[in-house]
C-alpha cells in the first residue's frame, strides 16, 4: 500500500524537530562536561557549576545562545580558580567571549585555542601561563586580545599587525616573547587600545601609529624607545599616552595634535625639556613628568586650564613660574627632589583649588608663610616641605582643621611642639628638627592620628598615656629624644599600631609592659634600642603575630630571651638584642626562626656551643640577587658591616647578618654554617671558639664581611677563604693560627692588624715565609707533639704547684688568714659601662 505524500509530511516533520531537539539538548550537556575541567580545583565561585543543572541554567560566567542552547561566553574573571587552562575547552565551538583573567592557573595555554574560530574576546591576563602565538593567525574574528603577565614565549607574528578586526590589543609583561621593535607597517586601523609595555622595545616608532585615528590608549611603558615619530601628533581621539621607563631625550612638537589627550606619563626618561606647543593640550588633566633631566618647566603650562594633576619631581629645576598660580583647577602639584631655591612660592596662593602639595627636598628657606596655614581660602590637605631649610617655631595649625597630611620633617624648625586643637590629621611628621619642650596636653584630641613621627628632636618629660587612646595609630616613633620615665602601658591598646620606635632616649626606664603585645594585634616593629630599659623580656612579645623587627639593644634586659619568641617562626626577620646582660645557653631554639634574616645577640653572656642544625633558616638562603618583592621588609636599620657602622635607610630583608660576638661561646665553628649560603655578614668575634676555620665557610659565595677574631682558633686559614671574591672585609686577629695566608684577589690587601696576633701566620701582608713546605711541616708535628706532650707536664705542674702552694700557708699565719678567712662585705658582677657598643647598632647619642 502507498501512502500519499500529504500524509508523510506531518510525521516527517515532527520527527525531524524531535531528533534536533534530542541531539541539540545532548550536545550542551559534553559543553558542560569540558567546561567543568575548571572547577577541578578552585577557591569559591564556581559553587553554581553542576552537572546536575544545564550551563544555561544559572552557571555563573556562562552565557548560552537562547536559541541553541550552545555556550558563547565564559566569564570567570578574578574568581579564584586554581589548576591549568585545559584543552577541553576547545569542545565550545560557539565560544565567543573567553575570559580567565587573574586567576591562579599554570602551566601552558593550549594551542588548540588558536582554531576556536568564533572567538571575538580572548582575556587571560595575569596567569603565569606559557606558550606561543604561532596559530593567533586563525582568529579573524578578534576584536580582543589580552595576554599580559603572562610567559608567552617565541616570536610575535607579523600577520598579528594585520588583523583587521582588532580593536584592543595587550601583550604586556611578556618577558620572553620576541618583540624587539615594531614592524615598519600594519593594517590595525580599528585598533583603540594597545599595550606593549615592558617588552624591551627598542629605538624609533614607527609612523604607521600616526594612522590608528581610533586609538584611545597607548602604553609603551618600561621599554628602550628612544625616539618618538612626529606622527604621534596625528592621534586626534588619544585620551591616554604611558611612555613611562624609555631612553626618551626629546618630545616632538607635534604633541599638540593630541587634541583628546588627558593622561600623559613621560617619566623616568631623559628629558631635558618640555615643548611649550605641549600648552595646546586644552584636554589634559594629568601630566607626570617625573624622574627627567628637566632644568626648567614652560611658563606655558600656565595655559592648561584643565589641569588637575602636575607631577615633576626628582629633576633639576631651580625656579617655578608664577604662571602656575594661573592653573585654578590644579589640585596635586609635586615639585619635590628638585633644586628649588628662595622661599616659599607666593604664587600657590592663588591655586583655590589644590589639595595636595609637594615641595619636598628643596633648597627652600625661611619661615612658612601665614596663608599656608589661616585657612584664607586656601584648603591644603596634605602639605609636605620636609628635606628643606624652613625655620622659625612650627605654625599653629589649628586654624585650618583640613588638613590630613602634615610632613614638616628635616628641617630647621625651632621651638616648643604647636597645639593641635581642632586638628584632623591622619599623618604628622615633624622628625629631625630642632624642637624641644614636652608633649601638649592639647593633643590628645588628635584620635583620628594614623602616623605621628616626632624623632631626632630633644624633645623631653614623659610620654603620655593619652596615646593609648588613639585607636588608629599605626606608626608611633619618639626615638631620640629625651624623653623620660616608663613605657605607658595603655599603647597595648592601639590594636592597629604597627610600628613602635621609641629607642635612644636615654632617660626612659622600666621594663616592657606586658600590655605591649595583646592577641590580636598588629604590631610589625618594635625598637627601644638604647634606651635604658629594665628586667626581663616578657614572653606576652610572643603574641604579636605578625612581629617582623624586633630591636632591643643597647640597654638593661636581663634574664633569657623568652622561649616564646619561637613561636614568630613564620614572620620575624630581625632580632636584635646586643648589649644587654642576657645570659644562660646559647638559645638554640633561634634556628627554628625560618624568616630570619638578621641576627644579633652580641655583647651579652650567653653560653654554651653554637647550634649545629640551621636547615629551617630559610632568610638566610636568600641573599640580594635572590630578593623578590615578596621577601623584602622596610624598616631602618645600623648594621656592623665591613668593621665599619652601615645605616639601612628602609633595609632590604636580604641584607642578611649573623652576629653572636662578645659571649662566653665555646667549641668549634660549624661546618653546617656554610649552609646559609645567603649570608652576607658572619661575625663570630670575642667568644672562646677553638678548632680549625671550617673549609666550608668557603662555600658562602656572598659573604662580604667575616669576623672571627679574638678566640682561640689554631690551624691554617683555609685556601677556600681566599676564593670568596665579595669578600671585603676578613679579621682574624688575636688566634693562634699558623700558616701561609691564602692569596686571593683581595686576601693580601686587608690590613695586617687584620691578622695581627697569631705568631704562626706568615705571607702578604705580614712577613715573607721563609720556606713553606718546611713550615707548615714543622708546625704540624710541633702541633702533634704538644697534643701528647702538654697534658701530662701539665698535670704533672698542677700538682707539684698545689702541694707547694698548701706548705706555704700552712706554715705562714697571715697567709692563712688571708686564704682561709670569710671575706666581709658583698661580691661583685663587673658589667661592661664604658666604650663603644659591639654589635650591629650604633651607640647612643
């Protein structure tokens, strides 16, 4: 039987839509699978993605085409995700949108990625991923590529400056990827943002970017480029020019074609001057000209009325136009690290709207002019003048009660401290001057203070109690001065205070109150370095968790360094307590201290053998060329360095320093030191060690300083010492050493007081050897024949003396008196009060 062909449609119809649906509906479901690779291993975000629910269905970051239901985008930007880009996402073939942007994935972006044809959107910056752009050429859909920080390696290439469609392109941060210059032409006229920076450009650029009409930022930041192409002025809609970190030695006066622009970033380059067209730019709200050979700024500038931000620091200019003062809507100016001389520019006046003022390490002189601080008009919030030459009493602030930031700090200022009565500073520095008198009752109203400094004064009386209440504080430093009396212990109150200096005022006493360190506090550094502090450490300093710098030297602690101070392991990188009267065995415990870095327990009376395990000091197995941003600490240190004092401004943590000199320390030197191949400075002086210097000192390939002198060391110095070619400084006076002294490129050229003392040692820079293989022969059996001969004679010495001596007094009365007789009175410590402290910090002023 034949059916009729009006009968067959319907049916055939309907199961045709029937099997699209089924094969529709079951290929979203292999997307899904793919796309849930990436939730292997993540932090949290991803908590929607399911297999149990479609990817259509509230996945977070997934976009479907509502009609096929297929996935089109992937946005999982910053959302914590861990493991590696993998290749299974290459199953979305409608991929349009893929984004993967700071996250936590390694390893290698799959080149599959290259043959998703449909994507239009490729994001995955900041991931640490490797690979190579060798496919990028099968995306002609692109509009947007960004692979910044990242390890793209090979060659950039050349069809990647003809894809038409591209509009943002960001290949910054790719140290390895091969982009020397770019290429003398292109086809990108859509593009409206590029990004090269930090990828070792070189030379000129080329003029084909005079024809990107489009572009609105251009970053060709942390380059070489030496020249810029007078095409530049062709930009007409550049909002953003970031030419940051180049070899720049001129600006074409085309500039003025930038007629959009309101960013421009020339610093750090090797300009010696600015074009006055550059006054065209009626747009521009930012120009940061700092860190230039600059010897004078337009007068031109004036003219730029849109003006918000003037940055020209750290260049040679000894004058500032008055035209400046015409810039009313300028409201940051930095001028600071010039050579500005004369006194304090009348024209800022004018500027009504600034709000931030640097003009800091100057020439600047005389008193701070009356509208400065009246409030007439004019609104500073942050004024900083220190580094100059201003003098006169320190202004009464009080006022203007708009100020945030006060830095008066390296100057001439004379005086008693000013009143802060209706005052809201968050920052006041006012160090290193010449001020004097006490702490005003007045400024205890001052709660919203983050960070006072009022060090290197002579400032005098007690400190108040009152900062206790300032639960903001973060930065409290009074050190040097003369303050006085005990450590108020309601600062165990500012929970947020992370830096405490209060050291070099001698008049100031007590012990450490126990309130110093309550859990849960914040306190990174701690430094009453001499000062005249008392008693023991308390243990309570074990709770200040995140404690980095811990500076105690120079005063009176007695008694052991707490047990508790183990538990910093994970975060101290200084301990410094040299020059107190702590004693009892050597705390071994310190090799447990993983962060260490500097390490100074001289000048006290601990005993006992040095350690022998220093596998968990993990600071020093770091050294300067090993130093990453996460391995440095800030803070200002004084360092023992090459017999000589070394101020640290802001110390770089890998300035690493091991120092036990001046203890009763005895036994041999480690030979597990050496592990500490990081270590810049080993000073193990004015103890009694004996034995020989270990060979494997000679491994520490970065010591610069080693100081093993006045012990009881016996023996050769190792040739291996003669190798260390950083070291500048070696002292090993007063030992009993023998032998040839190593040469070296610099062995010979140390002083001979350096070697001074030692009756065995011969060779440049002492006395010539007269034969050394005889020498050394002789002095090795002479060695061996005391070892047997000396023990008995001495035995033998010891009790003919002691049998002698015993006749004597028995026979002679007042002997016997004398000998035998309870003394009256007390016995007596001798504490060491006179001379130069030993360890690493300078001595009190």
């Amino acid at each position: 039987m034949l059916y009729n062909g009006t009968v067959l449609r319907p049916w055939f119809i309907w199961g045709f839509w029937l099997g699209s649906v089924v094969c529709v509906q079951a290929y979203p479901s292999l997307e899904a699978e793919a796309l849930f690779c990436l939730k292997a291993t993540y932090f949290s975000g991803l908590e929607s993605w399911t297999l149990s629910t479609s990817p259509c269905d509230g996945w977070v970051g997934v976009k479907c085409d509502p009609v096929t239901k297929r996935i089109i985008e992937v946005n999982v930007t910053g959302l914590g995700i861990r493991g590696t880009v993998t290749s299974e996402l290459c199953l979305l073939e409608d991929l349009g949108v893929l984004c993967l942007s700071h996250n936590l994935f390694e390893g290698e972006l799959p080149s599959c990625l290259w043959n998703m044809t449909r994507l239009q959107k490729l994001e995955a910056a900041n991931l640490n991923l490797n690979g190579s752009l060798s496919g990028i050429c099968n995306l002609e859909k692109l509009e947007v590529l960004d692979l910044s920080f990242n390890d793209v390696r090979g060659d950039v290439p050349a069809c990647l400056w003809n894809m038409a469609q591209l509009r943002s392109l960001d290949l910054s941060n790719n140290l390895n990827l091969g982009v020397e210059g770019l290429p003398a032409s292109a086809s990108v006229t859509l593009l409206q943002n590029l990004a090269l920076s930090n990828l070792q450009l070189s030379g000129s650029l080329p003029a084909w970017l005079g024809s990107l009409h489009q572009l609105e930022e251009l970053d060709l930041s942390f380059n070489n480029i030496s020249e810029l192409h007078s095409s530049v002025g062709n930009l007409s809609s550049l909002r953003t020019l970031n030419l940051k970190h180049n070899k720049l030695t001129q600006i074409p006066p085309s500039i003025d074609g930038l007629l959009s622009i309101v960013k421009m970033d020339f610093s750090e380059n090797f300009l010696t001057s600015v074009p006055s067209s550059l006054s065209k730019a009626v747009r521009l709200e930012s120009l940061n000209l700092n860190s230039n050979y600059l010897s004078a700024i337009p007068t031109s500038l004036g003219n730029l009325q849109s003006l918000r931000k003037l940055l020209f620091a750290y260049n040679l200019c000894t004058d500032l136009p008055s035209s400046l003062g015409a810039l009313g809507s300028l409201d940051e100016l930095d001028a600071s690290d010039n050579k500005l001389v004369g006194s304090f520019p009348a024209f800022i006046q004018n500027m009504t709207s600034l709000q931030t003022l640097n003009l800091a390490g100057n020439y600047l002189s005389g008193d701070i002019p009356t509208f400065v601080y009246s409030g007439s008009g004019f609104r500073l919030q942050s004024l900083n003048v220190s580094r100059n030459s201003f003098k006169g009493s320190v202004p009464d602030f009080s006022w203007g009660n708009y100020y945030a930031i006060l830095d008066l700090a390296h100057n001439l200022f004379t005086g008693v401290l000013p009143p802060l009565n209706n005052c809201t500073f968050s920052l006041l520095r006012l160090s290193s001057n010449s001020l004097t008198g006490g702490i005003p009752l007045s400024w205890r109203n001052s709660t919203g203070l983050q960070m006072l400094d009022v060090s290197n004064n002579r400032l005098t009386g007690p400190v108040p109690g009152f900062f206790g209440f300032m639960k903001l504080l973060e930065v409290f430093d009074l050190s040097n001065n003369e303050f006085s009396g005990t450590l108020p212990s309601s600062l165990g109150n500012c929970t947020k205070l992370q830096r405490m200096r209060l050291g070099d005022n001698l008049l100031m006493t007590g012990p450490i109150p126990a309130t110093m360190c309550s859990p849960g506090g914040s306190l990174l550094t701690l430094s009453l370095a001499y000062s005249n502090f008392v008693g023991e450490i308390p243990s309570s300093l074990g709770n200040c968790t995140g404690l980095k710098v811990l500076d105690l030297s120079g005063n009176q602690f007695s008694g052991k360094l707490p047990l508790s101070l183990q538990d910093l392991s994970s975060t101290l990188r200084v301990l410094i307590v040299a020059g107190n009267r702590l004693e009892g065995l050597f705390p071994e415990w310190i090799v447990n201290l993983r962060s260490l870095q500097v390490l100074d327990l001289s000048k006290n009376s601990f005993v006992g053998k040095l350690p022998r395990d220093y596998s968990q000091l993990e600071g020093f197995r770091s050294s300067a060329r090993m130093a990453s941003k996460d391995t440095l600490y800030f803070d200002d240190l004084i360092i023992n360095f090459k017999g000589g004092l070394l101020d640290l401004q802001y110390l770089l943590s890998a300035r690493t320093s091991f120092d036990v000199s001046s203890n009763l320390l005895f036994g041999n030197i480690p030979d597990e030191l050496a592990k500490l191949y990081g270590l810049l400075h080993l000073t193990l002086s004015e103890n009694n060690l004996s034995g020989t210097i270990p060979v494997s000192l000679g491994n520490l390939s970065n010591l610069e300083s080693l100081d093993l002198s006045r012990n009881s060391l016996f023996g050769a110095i190792p040739e291996e010492i003669g190798h260390l070619s950083s070291l500048t400084y070696f002292n090993v006076a007063h030992n009993h050493l023998s032998g040839v002294i190593p040469s070296g490129p610099q062995m010979s050229s140390f002083n001979s007081s350096l070697y001074a003392y030692n009756d065995g040692l011969c060779g440049s820079p002492l006395a010539r050897c007269v034969n050394t293989a005889l020498l050394q022969s002789s002095q090795q059996n002479h060695w061996l024949a005391n070892k047997w001969i000396s023990f008995p004679a001495v035995l033998a010495g010891a009790v003919i003396g002691f049998w002698t001596m015993s006749a004597i007094i028995i026979l002679n009365r007042s002997l016997r008196v004398f000998f035998l007789q309870a003394p009256s009175g007390k016995a007596y410590i001798r504490h060491y009060t006179n001379g130069r402290p030993y360890g690493m910090y300078r001595p009190p002023k």
